[in-house]
C-alpha cells in the first residue's frame, strides 16, 4: 500500500519569520500525522534554513526545496545546489513546475538533468506534468503527459525510480480555483501509472506515488483523495493556512 503524501507547496510565499509562524501553527494545530500519511512543505530557498529548525523535533514533517539545478556549483546567480538543499535536510525537491516551465524556460530536457542529479544526491524528485487546457481540448492531453512523464525518466534506472513522486497538475487548475473531476484526476493518474509500468515493471509503477496538483482544498480533498491512483496532493493555496493544510492532513488520514 502507498502512504498518501500531503505536500505544500509555498511558491513565492512566507520568509523566515512567516515560515516560522506558519509551521508553528501546524505543529500546534493538535493534528496527528498516521503512520501512512506522509507530510511534505516545501518554502522559499530563503526561508528553508528557518524551516529546518522549526521542524527539528517534527520527524513527521519533511522538507523539500522548490527547484534545484543539475551542477554542483559554478556561476549559475540565483541558483541552489543538491548540496545546498541537503545541508538543511531537504529530502525532496520539486521539479518541472508548469511554473518553472512557463515563466523561467525549463523544458523536458531541463528537467531530466535535474531528476538524474537530484536522485544521484539521494534527494527525492517531485516530478510536475499536466496539461494546457488548449491542449486537452484538442484531445492532446495523454499524449502531453506521457511524453514529459517519458523525457524526464531517461536514465533513470529501476532501481532509483523507486524514490520518485510525480504530481500531475493540470496547468488550466493551477491558482484558477478549477479543479479536475475526480473521474479526470482518476483517468490521468492511472495513465501515468501505465507509462511508469511501461518503463519500468508494474511492481515499481505500484510503488511510485502520484499525487494531484490542482487548487486541491479541503471541501474537494476527500473525492480527489479517495481516487485508487490519486496518491496524495501537491498542494499550493491551501498550503499557506494552518488550518486549511492540517485539515487535507485529517482527510487523509481518515481515508488511509
């Protein structure tokens, strides 16, 4: 069975004295993380050292960085290193954000490098793929996914592919307030779990989570959650609130 993982990811929000508070109220939110939940933030580089030190004594909540880049260091201004990220016990990264995509160039080429160097540094990937909404107008979508899904694995071997998470995110869902039906959540997480089999076995696709990105709240959380490959959620706006993130934490942990 695969833990849902519940992942917030802060964007361009919260500085050290925000992160701060803000994990402050989850860690006193009274919420209790089960053993097959997992729980992931991801702030700011700036304020991931602050981060850190708030979840010492929190083992139940990990720490993730938003992008990472593919050297281990050199001129790159405004770049963060695997290394870096690890020194304040990131365990995870996000990678191929539509963001990323959209407004700073990453391609599926970009992306590929810093999956095979995130895993080679023993940091876990958090793969971002989805769709434009011309594209699944246009029917496009599961070809779309599949080839970013395909492009970011090449040489990624079995036995690493194991640490993976992929999130889908629709890009027409990212901050619109739209979300994917469930049934459409179900449809593409069961799509990419067939291309992961593909490249690789089905044991190792069963292992992968995949989680849902895409204005996932807590009145949406349950019917999302409750999906058989819908894994977990990489969670933006709802991240930013105590309350609203520890609530989608309950849900999981009641479906679990």
């Amino acid at each position: 069975m695969r833990n849902l993982l519940v992942a917030g990811n802060w964007k361009m929000n919260c500085g050290p004295g925000e992160t701060a508070a803000l994990l402050q109220g989850i860690k006193n939110s009274g919420v209790t993380i089960p053993d097959n939940v997992d729980v992931l933030v991801c702030p700011p580089t700036i304020s991931l050292k602050t981060a850190s030190e708030e979840l010492q004594e929190a083992e139940d909540i990990a720490l993730g960085g938003q992008n990472v880049h593919s050297e281990d260091n050199g001129a790159y201004t405004g770049e963060v290193s695997t290394k870096m990220l690890k020194e304040v016990n990131c365990e995870y990264v996000i990678l191929g954000h539509s963001e990323r995509r959209q407004y700073f160039g990453e391609t599926d080429k970009t992306v590929n490098a810093k999956t095979v160097k995130a895993l080679e540094d023993e940091l876990r990937p958090v793969i971002c793929v989805g769709e434009s909404l011309k594209q699944r107008k246009a029917n496009e979508h599961k070809l779309v996914v599949r080839k970013q899904v395909e492009a970011a694995l090449i040489g990624v071997e079995e036995q690493q592919a194991e640490q993976l998470v992929i999130a889908y995110e629709p890009i027409w869902a990212i901050g619109t307030g739209e979300t994917a039906t469930p049934d459409q959540a179900q449809e593409m997480h069961a799509m990419i779990r067939e291309v992961l089999a593909d490249l690789y076995s089905q044991d190792t696709a069963d292992s992968i989570q995949i989680l849902y990105g895409g204005s996932m709240k807590p009145h949406n959380a349950e019917e999302l959650l409750s999906q058989s490959d819908v894994d977990g959620g990489l969670i933006g706006g709802a991240s930013l609130k105590a309350d609203s993130f520890t609530d989608i934490i309950k849900i999981a942990g009641n479906l679990s």
